[in-house]
C-alpha cells in the first residue's frame, strides 16, 4: 500500500475531511471510497471546496490516487455522508478495499 493509500484508508475510517493538489489545482473533499479497477487505485470523493478541471463543485469526483500530491488529513470530521452516496459499490471501483 503507498503512503497516500494508507492516509486516504485511515482518513476514511476517521470520517477526516483530506486536502490535497491535483491536476494542479488545490482541492478540499470528503473521501468515501478507495479501490482499484484491477489496474489503478482510485479515490471517490465528495469535493467540496476547490479547482475543478471538470464538473462542479461542491460534487462527486473520481481521482486516480497516484495523481494526489500533497495530501494531509485534515483535522475536521466530516458529519454527513454526502446525497447520491452508493454503500453498494461503484461501477469506476470494482475492487473496493474500505468505504464509508
């Protein structure tokens, strides 16, 4: 597991909000799910507060985590489990290894 795997995994147990850059672009978001499609490890997150490339925010967005830079679990939990949220899996992340 690489270091930004087991944070994301812990700030997912937490309930811990997470900051992190990516595609160079600062970003504050709730984490909820963290897997891989059998390649790649991807994170699902709620992204409240940010730069998006795509999409709006607040909103779901999927992140490949070898692309998160600069990532800290942020000393604010998060208490709501965000609309649209799937506790049966998700169709981006076949393989889930933790969720809320």
């Amino acid at each position: 597991m690489t270091e930004n795997e087991d944070l994301l995994w812990q700030a997912i147990e937490a309930k811990q909000y997470v900051s992190f850059l990516y595609d160079g672009e600062a970003r504050i978001a709730i984490p909820c799910a963290l897997g891989d499609d059998g390649k790649v490890a991807k994170l699902r997150c709620w992204q409240e507060q940010g730069g998006p490339t795509k999409g709006k925010v607040p909103g779901w967005k999927l992140m490949i985590v070898a692309k998160i830079i600069m990532l800290k679990i942020l000393p604010k939990q998060f208490t709501y489990i965000p609309s649209g949220y799937n506790p049966f899996g998700d169709k981006k992340i076949p393989n889930i290894w933790i969720k809320l």
